[in-house]
C-alpha cells in the first residue's frame, strides 16, 4: 500500500503530532546505521534504500512510513519492516526491528529505542561488554585448555595400530587372513565331509546290526510271554484254554458295566476253547495288554514315570531361557543386524544347521542307547573319533573367520564414518557415554547406537542408529543425528540430535525430549574445541566494541 | 517415557482401540438410551394433554397460569405458567403440581429474573386465549387439545404441540411397590424406566422415569441453527436416518465430523431464519437431551390448520408468495426430549437477527469485554516441558519477528496433575518466568482440571476431602473415579460453599507461584472420568441439595469457571477482566469463559468443520470461541498448519495447540516460506485487532457475537442461509478461509444487493449478489471488507498487542455504491475494569457522508487518555483523485498529502493527525 504522493511542500502542515524536541540532527537521523549516515543528507530528498520513492527529507523519521522498505522511518516504529540501530555505545552496535522502537522493552542497551515512552531503561552497555569480555575469555580460556587435550587424544590415537590412520594396513592384513583362513575353513569342511562319509557308513551299518538284534530279541521275548501266559490260564493243564479258566480274568471285560459273560469270553477266544498255536495266533495279542497276573517278564517293561505337575520351580527354571531368548533378540536384531554382510549368511547358516541336525541325530543315538544299549564296535568308535575331530576343526577355524570377519566389517565401518572436517571425532568412534538421570541412563556409542536404559532394571531401549552430521549449513558437524529407534507406542520411531560442546571432559549433558521420543543431548568433548577461538588475537576487542 | 506408559495404561483400561476416530460403542444410541427410546416413539394421533380455560389465573401483569391435564391420567395435574417477557419473549413453564419428587429447575443461567411485561389477553372462544406483547408478537393458546401457536408480526412462525408429541412422566411409584398407582399401565414397566445398564455401567434410576418430550414447529422455516455442541452442518441437518442431535456434556475422545453426537458442551438453544424473520426456542433444562429435526412440506390443505380457525392466518401470509398454489410451506419440525426437570421454553419472536441476540442476551447475558491480549494470539502445547522450553518458545518468537501475546502450560506442569501446584523440577521459579514473559507484555495461562487427585498429602485434597466438599455416590461416599492423575474426586461445586471455597483456590496466597499475569484453562469439566459410563459421571451421583447428576449435568462444567472466573475477579479486588477458557459449557458460559472445540485432529475435515462449528456456537450467545489450530491430534503438514493459520486468523480465539504425540510445531519449524506466511496470518490478526476489541464490545453491549454467519447482515438474502464455508466478522469483514489442500481457485459467493466488496489486499471490487471465481495461492487468505463500513486498523507491527494500545489508528473507509460508509472504534485500557467503573474508554463513530468523514463520540461518559492518533486514512472505491483535502479539528485546521490510484480507485491520506479521542471532519473536494 505504497503511493507516491502529491507533495507541495508549502502545504505540510503537520500540527496535530509534533516531532519530539532535541538535537534535530539526533532527531532526524534517529536510528540511521552508522554505515548507511551517507544515504540520509538532510539538505537533499531522501531515496528510499530500495530506491522505490523520493521523498522530501522532512519525511524521514516523521512517523509516517512512506517507504516499502521501511527506510525513511529508521528512527520510529512506524514501518513494520524497518530496522533501529542502537548505537550502544561501549557495547556493540546492533540493528532492532523498528517495532520494538518505543514498545515499553528495553533493546537496546543504551535505551535509545525507549526515547519516547515512560518507562525509564537503564544504560547497561558497560555490564554487557564486560559480561561479553568475561564469557568469551572463559571461552578462549575453555578452547584453549580442550584444544590440548584434544591434540592428546588424538596423539594418543595415532600410536594405537588399531586406530584409523593404521586401519587401512590393518585391514588389508585382516582381508589376507581371511583369505587363509577361508581356504582352510573349505578344507577343513571337505575333509569332515570325507570323514563323515565313513564315519556314517559304519555307523548305518552298526544300526542295522542292532535292528536285527533287537527284532529277535523283540520275537523271542514274546514267545516267552506268550508260553507263560498260556501256561497261567491253562489252569487244569489241558494244553488247552477254555471258557471259564478265560472267565476268570474279569480284567479283560472290555464291558465293564455288567458281568464277564460267556458270550463275552467266547467272543475272545473264538470258539470253545483253543490250543497254543491258536492262542499264539489269535488271543495272545488281543489280551496281552490287559492280561494281569503275568508273572513276571524276563525283561521287565519299565514303569511309565508319571509326567511331573508343572511347579513353581519348573516355571521358574523356564524363564532365564526367555530372557535369554530375548537377548538374543536383542543381539541380532539391533546389534548384529545391523553390521551383518551378506556373505556371512553362508557360514552362519550353515554352521546353524550343522549344529542341529548334529543335535537330532545324537538324541536319536542316545534313544537306541536307551532301548537296546548298543555298543559300537572299535573300528566304528574310531571312525567317530576321527570325524568329531574334524567338525572341531572345522568349528574353530568356523570362529576364526567370523570374528576376523566381523573386525573386517567395524573397521571398514569406521574408515567411512566421517569423523568430521579433520577427523577429528575419530577417536570416539565406538566409545560409548553414559548419562545419568532420574528414571534413565542414557548411553550413547558414538557413530553406533544410543540407548536409554531403564535404571528400575527394565529393558534397554533403542533410540536410534547413527544417522549422520546435521548441523546447520555452515555448520555442519555442530549436531549429530541418530535415528531410526525403537518406535514409541502411537509415535515416531525414536530419534536423538546430539549437540557437540567444547569442554575439557568427555560427557553427555542435558537430555531433553521436546518431541514426542525426539530427544536432544549435549556431549562435552575437548575434539570440540576450537583452536580459531583459543588463539583469537586479542588486539580485535578494541575494534569490536 | 513413563508418563506415556502411564497414558498407555488409562487408554487400556478405556479400551479404546482405534487411534483414528471414536469409539461410537463408548456412546450411547437414543435406543440405549432408555428414556430418548420411549420419547422417540411416542406420536399419537391426538394428545391427551388439555388446558383447562377456566382455571386462568392472572398472577401478574404479564404472567398467567392454567391448569393442564392429562385425560388418559386424570390425577395428574400440570401448571402452565405463560409470562410476556421484555423484547417481544415468551417463557412458558410446566411442571406437575405436587409431585412425588420435586423437580430440578435450572438455575445460574438465568442472568436475573426476566423483566414481564403487560399482555393484552381475549378469549377469541370457549377453546382459546389469544395474548398480544411487546411490539410485534402473539399467542394464541388452544385448549382442546394443548397446542400453543405463536406469531410475529402476525406472521405464524412456531407452534407447539402441533405434531401430539408434548408427552411429560410424572414421578411415580413402581407398580408392586407400596402404595404404587393402581393404574395398571404396562407402559410403566417398560424396560429402562426404572434402571439401566449400558456396557458395564448400571444406572439405579432411584425416582424411575421423569423425561419430558415436546414438539416445537417452525412454520415456513427451511433452516434451523443451534444447539451446539455438534461437529456437524451450521443449519441442522435432518435426523429422519441419524439419532437425534444429543446434548450431554461428554469427553469424546478423537471425535467424528458430521455426525449428531454429544460434545463437550450443550446450549438447548436453537434459531430458525428465514427471509421474513429470526425466532428463537431455548429450553432451560440442563438434563441429558436429543432433538430430532425434521424438514417438512406443511400440507395446508389436507392437515389440521384447516380444520382450526386460524387457517386464514397461515393463507394470510402466505397469499403473499405469488402462485403458491400446491399449497404446501416448508415447516421445521423438531421434537426435544430430556430425560428429566420441567418443560422451561423461551420463546425470542425477533423478528431480526439483532434483534434475537438482544433477546437472548436479556435471559442468558454476553460475553463481557475480554482483555485486549486474550484476543491476540496464543501459543499452546501439551506440553512446554520446563522453564528453559517456555523460555525458547518465547525467544523464538522474538527471534522470528512473530507476535505473541500468550504462552499456555498443560497439564504436566504440576506436580503429578495436583492442580494450583508447580513440578519443581520444571518449574523451579514461575513468578520469575511469569515476570520475564510480562517484559515482552506477555500472559501465562495454566491448566486447572476439576478431578482432584486422591491425595492425602494434597493440600488440596485433603481440605476438600475433610469438609467433605466431593460429589457423593447414591450411598453417601465420595464419588471416586479415575482420570490423569489416576484416583479422583471431584469437588460439588453446587454448594455455594465449595463453589466459594475453590474460587478462594486463585489467590495469590493459594495459588503459589501465580501472578497477576496468569490466567485460566479449566479442562476436562465436563467431567471426564475414564472409567465412568460414557466417560463421564454416573447418573445416579449425589450433587448438593440431594440432586442427582441426572437433573443437573450439562452445568457442572459451567459452574467450574463461573467459579474460576470469581476467583480471578476477587485476586484483584475486582479491577482486572479474568480470563478463563473452558472445554465444557452451557448457556450462560458466554459470561465468564471463552469455548474452544476440543480436541480435534489435523486433517483437513477438521479445519473445515471449525466454521460451522463457531458459527452454532456464536449464534447460541457462546461468541468467545476457537478451535486448536493445525488441530490437536496428529501432526499437520504445513500447507494444512498454514491454512489453519490463516482460517483462524479470522476467528474470535486464536489458539495453536497440541497433543502430546505430536511432533513440534512451533511456527518457523516448516522452512523459512512457510515461516513467513505464518507470520503474515498472525500479524494480520494483529492489524484487525483495533476492529476485533470493538466488536468484542458490541458483544457485551448488545449480545452480537463478533463471527456471525452471513444472514444475519444479509437477512433478506437466501442463498446465505445454509452458507458455512464463508463467515462475517462484525458487519465488515467477509471471510472465506481456504480449507482443502493445492487449491488454487476458489468460488465465493458475495451476499447482499447493491453491495460492493473490496479485497483487503488488493482493493479489488466485486458486485454482491455473485459467485466469482478467485484465484489463490498460499498467500491468499481471502477476506473482503464490505463497502459501507470503515474498520479501524493498527498497520503498525508490535510483539504483543498490550503493547500497541496508544500506536495510531489507520482508518479504511469502503464506500458503498452511495459513497457513504460508517463504523466505530472502542479503546481502554485493553485490561481492567476501569471502563465500567471509572469510564475510562472511548467510544467513536465515524461516517463518510457527502465527501466528509467525520468523528464522533458515541458515549460521550467514556473518557480515555492516550497518545493514539489518526496515522492514515484509506478510502476505497473512491472515484476520483480529489483536488484538496482539509481536517478540521476544534479550532484547528490542516491540509494532510494524500495520494490515489485510479486502478483500484483508491485514496490515502497521509498523515491526517487528530488524537482518536477528538471529534474531527475531514472533507474532500
């Protein structure tokens, strides 16, 4: 709503507000930046700085905003897109907005934007400069004292042959030893598979062995029975069974409700009565399993042991295998998933089912044991010797590879974090801080994970995998993100923006969650600090205030 | 973590399930409702309820008394109390004679008792009394049957009992119980009469039935307004395939548009317009209700007017519509029904818009003036977590150049939910944040819920519990329920000693760590208890004076803020305006709270239906309202946050909130375009506040609320009446806030013959009376000021409004087709009540007339001091560049510069000069 207006400058009268009383020339360049005094000559018309409109020079900072810009009003708040200068005289120049211009608050600290309104501000440019002085020398003071402990860190660092700068030697000999070991792990798998191979074809021989064994222990173990059984019921001695010395057995009613009947007896034996063989061959099957007063077996049947009530004690015993299993969980899912590559599977899985069926086949050896206590012969046991070795063999050089695998994997991992402009975090990768709070700990593992665990012994709580620099633009590695946490029930998933501090020890500070499970923290750490600021000349103060 | 474990915890223990929308098993059907049930039903083909003429009894001037009977019940007697009321009114009451319980009749919504006036009263028959009051309205009540019909002007607007459908319960006794009635109607052991259960809830229903159910007819009305609180249409849709619109004060957690379910808060007021005139119902009972709206075609033929003598009446008037010869007019039929108090009804006759305000601004009051900071911008959070978060939030402001006139802490800034107490972990020092916030003119409101967590070592607690100051169940215990701070009682605030007692809670003495700049949020009042039946109070509860929560629950919300606002008047010994907000509410809230929504959801429907919304609040008396802007739940994207922003601009309560799942979103966390345009809404709001203070004036003056649907300036005008997607602010503001995503076009309708509208940001005309097609873009918050009205703005920018009360006064003065205009300004000191008890304001009128703009006093008692002058004058549709300009002021005279731009046929006067207290004339020629 800007228009260039009709002036005839005979015309302005202007009786009705008057401008305040003073030093005209205060009054008039009220506000005008020191560089910008150049622009406001009041013996000439005043161009708006965006060069839009001409004014009469009686216009400037007469309280009425001519200008799009807000320019012809530095000194007032009648522009709502003007800009003060508080002249702040012993303290730093500083551009205001034209509205907080007679607001009854304080900007400047000279009070120069209060010229008008009651309220009475205090000069407190002197207390500000020398607050000013006193924080940026205990800056200068902290920066100096991190930037030594920080070149000691790092110092520290490059003599450890496992830090990054050897890290790329380190992991070439670690990819050499992983090509060893990864042949030896092929022979040492090729090698069990032969010894494997004998090793089963003696044992499926022995099994069969046994089978046959057992088959006629199993015949004539029955046949005994049978002869003892038909020898009991054949009271009178005939070699014959009959009705009423079957009747006698009332166990064998599969009817329980009424009487054993003839009819019913008869039904079992099929006729009158019936000779051995006929018992063999029809009745000893049917009722051997009913029959009581059997003397006893030659090989007594065990007893059935009676299942166990589910007791406090078992319940007990099954839960550290939860809690186990939840650790577990824990382990792969968050931690090693995270790390896992690829063609680790192959190893992994195979050294998964390897162990397994190895646990079928041993329960299942042991159930024959049971039954038949079989015996293996010399050349077989030796056999098994030899091919349990192999497997141990093969196992270890197993662990071998994964575990210079994994270190493959971390330090391949750590040479492409960015550690920052000069890498200089590269010392806190993987090192881990804790902060201390009312419910929480908070553990950050830098360039890793960050976990809040419950300090009432609850679990641990993902929230968030290292993410990446998010500081601003010009500042980029100012806050670091980890993201990607556990998610909150009816929110986001868990995040955290780590703010770096220079200070003189290494510690997380001030944790906050202004989010919903969107936390922030402050890490203290000498490789924050600045050696620009430690060193900055003091001859600048006089220049700046 | 562990609050939300804990907020996780009460969640399973509702049961609710979905996090997108209400659980509707929660709620009640009129079907479970066992009294709607029986009501819903009832339509006989004659009523059995008559007045008998003979027992006509003047009691006063203005107030007669018949006897009305039951002829199916002949023991039952009825009092029918008509009284003629100021401003063409008409109460009538009934309510049984000597029954066997008394019944409830409403009070603290009355603002005193309402003034009769003299009825000039005939029997035209042996069956009827026709009465004439105040200046243009009529009754005429039938005998035989009970009917009552009512006209003004002449005109037949509303009749009573047309449809049979007045059906009052008695108190009875249960049949089989001692000396029960012997009528031995099965009718009342229906199932439900004497309790019910609804899901795991039983209701003892100690005194059996008691609900009332009436028909009230609006003839030849299509549209009907009101009885908020419903997330629905602004004119009431039909119910003939939905439940009733249900009035039952309710926490209804993540609540569905478009539907007729209970809200937070009940008004049983509704309107009915129409190009002829505005009439009013309003049923003062407080009891759970549901009103069923029917849109009808009335058969004049073929029905019972033409059976009646006053069929020529109807002709009459509606002869006056050419060629209306089918013989059919539109009626609304609605059919209200509470379960329990007496029949209480209102009846406002108008027959103007402003006219209905006054009349129900005489029985129920207006919203007094608010300070001026409470109609500035608010910034609220679940939760600002700690000092160094309020503290941040207040930098931000200042750091991105946004006013802001108030920051508002939630719930977790107390100690475990112990209301009036501070976390001091967080809040180690709140005088001092209170004080640092008043540097920058800025407000703290805080949240004062009414459950009182069950606490010995609350001091709170413990002194209510010993006076026993809780609400007690059916058996005398304290009433005991859950809600955030888990274990609850809640106080009765009834009894006028509790009510006193918790407004002493707002001294500064007890309410430590407060201020004179903190102010009130009074949440979960209606009340929410998580594990009550409907999330609310059971029925059968005890309040003081042995009512049950039955007769009087739609209050207890109310009388939680009438008792906080007390609270704050007497902090001050009376000299500052309080503030309060309240979720809940009920006729008469209007005088001591601002109403927001609730809690609504970040979708687009949601910013949508805020207008009609406001809009049946405002026309009900509620007119200090607002919904949370981005909306509450869920997380806006910034194009829907922007618009919200700039919809709610416009709106009387401009409040951003949110849940506390939600991500931040404090205005510059969307980029730096988004920022800006935030901004620019609310230093909009900013600009109008001048216009804004004095509407909010009128309000208290003359009961106008300050947003209004477009018919009540546009009465005459059709197309306005079912308008809900534009608004009016005062008499000069058309606002059409954008409310769907990517939209670049938009249609707006401009209302009003030979009325002109200008754009207020580009002072492009257009014609009343059109659709036209406006092209938006994410700057674009379309408002168009209506040519006739000068509104007075402060261009000028300041961080809060408190702070802007004597920067000067730009006048925008938009000329109708006659090139005349006119409109006023209110001033004081934006706080205090120094306006009513020292005079202390100003009140101006400005007209532009015959090339001269002129200001006035329009109270000439009002006397104000301040520096605030006449920076500019802005003149739109000004048709040519004038050749002089000259002021005139006492004996003082100027000649200000002025431009024009012939474009938009604008002028602007630079610099005019007079104080905004002088009496002044500027003339162009």
């Amino acid at each position: 709503m800007m228009f260039l207006f009709y002036v005839n400058l005979a015309t302005i009268l202007c009786f009705f507000t008057s401008i305040s009383n003073g030093n005209i020339q205060q009054t008039v360049l009220r506000g005008v930046q020191t560089s910008l005094l150049s622009m406001y000559i009041p013996s000439k018309p005043f161009t708006c700085l965006d060069g839009s409109l001409t004014i009469p020079f009686e216009f400037v900072n007469d309280d009425y905003c001519d200008c799009q810009d807000g320019s012809d009003e530095p000194g007032t708040s009648a522009c709502p897109n003007g800009q003060f200068f508080c002249e702040n005289k012993g303290y730093f120049g500083t551009l205001i907005p034209s509205h907080f211009v007679g607001d009854g608050v304080c900007d400047c600290c000279d009070g120069s934007d209060e010229y008008e309104t009651i309220i009475v501000c205090n000069n407190t440019c002197f207390e500000l400069a020398q607050k000013f002085q006193a924080s940026r020398d205990a800056q200068r003071a902290l920066h100096a004292a991190g930037v030594e402990k920080k070149k000691q860190i790092l110092a520290s660092t490059t003599t450890n042959k496992f830090g990054r700068q050897f890290s790329q030697k380190h992991l070439d000999e670690l990819e050499q030893d992983l090509k060893i070991l990864e042949k030896e792990l092929k022979e040492k798998e090729e090698l069990k598979r032969q010894v494997e191979i004998l090793e089963n074809a003696a044992k499926e021989k022995h099994k069969k062995l046994c089978e046959e064994k057992r088959t006629m222990q199993d015949v004539s173990l029955r046949n005994n029975q049978m002869h003892e059984m038909f020898a009991d019921l054949d009271t009178n001695g005939d070699s014959l069974i009959s009705i009423d010395e079957l009747q006698k057995h009332t166990e064998l009613d599969t009817n329980q409700q009424n009487e054993f009947t003839i009819e019913e007896v008869r039904s079992i034996l099929g006729s009158d009565s019936v000779n051995l063989n006929e018992f063999n061959t029809t009745i000893f099957d049917q009722i051997s399993n009913s029959y009581r007063q059997l003397p006893e077996p030659t090989r007594p049947t065990p007893e059935p042991t009676p299942l166990p009530e589910p007791s406090i004690d078992s319940m007990t015993t099954q839960s550290p295998s939860l809690e186990t299993f939840i650790d577990e969980e824990d382990l792969t899912t968050h931690t090693r998933s995270s790390y896992k590559y690829e063609d680790e599977d192959d190893y992994e899985e195979d050294h998964h089912r390897e162990s397994k069926t190895l646990a079928t086949s041993i329960e299942h050896e042991k159930h024959i044991h049971d039954s038949v206590a079989p015996e293996y012969d010399d050349e077989t046991k030796k056999l098994m010797e030899i091919a349990e070795e192999a497997r141990n063999r093969y196992h270890e050089i197993g662990e071998k590879f994964l575990s210079i695998k994994h270190q493959i994997e971390d330090l391949k991992k750590q040479s492409t974090v960015d550690a920052g402009p000069h890498d200089e975090y590269s010392p806190i990768i993987d090192q881990c801080f804790d902060y201390e709070e009312r419910e929480y700990t908070y553990r950050i593992c830098m360039f890793k994970t960050a976990k809040q665990i419950s300090k009432g012994g609850g679990s641990e709580v993902i929230i968030g995998y290292w993410d990446s620099w998010c500081g601003p633009k010009d500042n980029k590695y100012l806050k670091m993100k980890y993201s990607n946490g556990a998610t909150c029930w009816n929110g986001p998933p868990r995040s955290l923006i780590v703010t770096l501090q220079c200070g003189i020890e290494q510690k997380l500070t001030d944790v906050r969650e202004p989010s919903r499970c969107e936390y922030t923290i402050i890490f203290e750490t000498p490789l924050a600090c600045d050696e620009n600021i430690a060193t900055t000349s003091l001859h600048s103060d006089h220049v700046e205030f | 973590m562990i609050k939300f474990l804990y907020l996780i915890s009460f969640i399973l223990i509702l049961n609710i399930p979905s996090i997108e929308n209400v659980d509707r098993q929660n709620f009640k059907t009129c079907d479970q409702s066992s009294f709607c049930r029986r009501q819903r039903k009832y339509k006989p083909d004659t009523t059995p309820y008559e007045v008998d003429l003979n027992s006509m009894k003047t009691i006063d001037k203005g107030h007669l008394q018949f006897i009305l009977l039951n002829t199916l019940k002949s023991n039952i007697k009825f009092q029918l109390d008509l009284y003629t009321l100021e401003h063409n009114s008409l109460r009538v009451k009934i309510n049984e004679i000597n029954p066997l319980r008394k019944r409830y009749e409403v009070e603290y919504v009355l603002v005193g008792e309402p003034k009769l006036v003299d009825v000039t009263f005939k029997k035209t028959d042996n069956n009827q009394v026709e009465g004439r009051f105040g200046e243009t309205a009529k009754f005429l009540l039938n005998a035989k049957p009970f009917r009552l019909d009512l006209f003004t002007n002449d005109i037949f607007v509303i009749s009573v009992n047309s449809k049979n459908m007045f059906n009052f319960e008695h108190y009875r006794k249960k049949s089989g119980s001692d000396g029960a009635e012997t009528e031995n109607n099965t009718e009342d052991n229906e199932d439900g009469m004497w309790e019910e259960t609804f899901k795991s809830h039983h209701d003892s229903k100690p005194y059996g039935p008691s609900s009332i159910g009436v028909d009230i007819n609006f003839l030849n009305f299509e549209n009907v307004y009101g009885i908020p609180e419903h997330a629905d249409a602004f004119s009431l849709r039909s119910t003939h395939d939905t439940d009733p619109y249900r009035l039952y004060n309710l926490d209804i957690f993540e609540y569905d548009i478009k539907n007729p379910m209970a809200l937070y808060g009940a008004v049983p007021y509704m309107l009915a317009h129409n190009e002829h005139a505005t009439v009013g119902f309003f049923w003062l009972n407080a009891a759970e209700g549901w009103i069923d709206v029917l849109n009808d075609k009335l058969n004049t033929k073929n029905n019972w007017f033409s059976r009646q003598n006053i069929f020529s009446t109807i002709t009459n008037f509606f002869g006056t519509k050419s060629n209306n010869d089918n013989n059919e007019v539109p009626e609304v039929t609605t059919h209200w029904m509470f379960e329990t108090g007496i029949f209480d009804g209102f009846f406002f006759m108008g027959p103007t818009p402003n006219d209905i305000f006054k009349q129900y601004k005489a029985i129920t009051g207006s919203t007094p003036l608010p300070p001026l900071w409470a109609i500035a911008y608010h910034q609220c959070r679940w939760n600002y977590n700690d000092e160094d978060d309020v503290r941040s939030v207040n930098n931000g402001f200042e750091q991105h150049q946004i006013p802001l006139d108030v920051i508002w802490l939630d719930i977790e800034h107390t100690n475990g939910k112990r209301y009036f107490t501070w976390d001091t972990s967080k809040f180690s020092d709140p005088e001092k944040l209170q004080d640092d916030l008043a540097i920058y003119g800025r407000k703290m409101v805080t949240i004062t819920d009414p459950h009182i967590k069950k606490d010995d070592g609350y001091h709170i607690y413990a002194e209510a519990k010993s006076h026993g100051y809780f609400v007690k169940t059916k058996d005398g215990a304290d009433y005991e329920g859950w809600c955030w701070p888990g274990s609850s009682m809640w106080l009765d605030y009834f009894n006028p000693d509790i009510y006193k007692w918790y407004s002493q809670r707002y001294t500064y003495d007890n309410y430590k760590g407060s201020t004179p700049n903190l102010f009130i949020w009074n949440d979960m009042n209606e009340p929410s208890v998580f594990n009550g039946p409907e999330v609310t109070f059971p029925k059968d509860i005890v309040h003081y004076g042995d009512w049950e929560n039955r007769d009087v629950h739609n209050l207890y919300g109310m009388l939680q803020h009438m008792a906080s606002f007390k609270g704050l008047v007497e902090r001050s010994n009376g000299h500052i305006r309080p503030f309060i907000l309240t979720r809940s509410f009920f006729a008469g809230s209007q005088r001591t709270a601002a109403v927001w929504t609730g809690d609504n959801a970040a979708h687009w429907s949601h910013l949508k239906i805020a207008v009609p919304m406001l809009l049946s609040l405002s026309v009900t008396g509620i007119g200090f309202i607002g919904a949370d802007v981005g909306g509450f739940f869920n997380n806006p994207d910034p194009q829907l946050l922007v618009r919200w922003y700039q919809a709610a601009a416009f709106q009387p309560f401009y409040r951003e909130h949110a849940h506390i799942d939600t991500a931040r979103r404090e205005p510059w966390l969307f980029g730096d375009d988004n920022t800006r345009l935030i901004r620019q809404a609310i230093e909009q709001r900013y600009t109008y506040l001048p216009y804004w203070y004095t509407l909010f004036y009128k309000q208290e003056k003359q009961g106008i609320p300050p947003m209004l649907p477009l018919w009540v300036n546009f009465p005459h005008d059709k197309n306005t009446f079912k308008t809900e997607d534009l608004f009016m602010v005062g008499n000069g503001l058309l606002v059409y806030p954008v409310t769907e995503a990517d939209t670049n076009q938009v249609a707006i309708y401009f209302p009003g013959e030979n009325t002109v509208w200008y754009d207020i940001r580009t002072f492009t005309q257009h014609n009343g009376l059109q659709t036209a097609l406006i092209n938006v873009d994410m700057e674009s918050i379309p408002v168009y000021q209506r040519g006739g009205v000068i509104i007075p703005q402060r261009l000028r920018k300041r961080r809060a409004s408190m702070l802007a009360i004597h920067d000067p006064i730009t006048l925008v003065v938009a000329l109708d087709r006659n090139h005349e205009a006119e409109g006023e300004l209110y001033m004081d000191d934006g706080q205090s009540y120094d306006y009513r008890q020292k005079q202390q304001f100003i009140h101006r009128r400005f007209t532009f007339k015959n090339n001269e703009l002129q200001s006035i006093s329009l109270d000439s008692t009002g006397k104000f001091e301040t520096d605030a002058w006449i920076e500019r004058v802005v003149i739109l549709g000004y048709p040519k560049n004038p050749n002089r300009i000259i002021i005139n002021s006492g004996d003082k005279q100027a000649i200000p510069l002025h431009s024009y731009q012939e474009a938009t046929q604008t002028l602007v006067i630079r610099r005019p000069g007079p104080s905004v207290t002088a009496n002044w004339t500027l003339t162009l020629s």
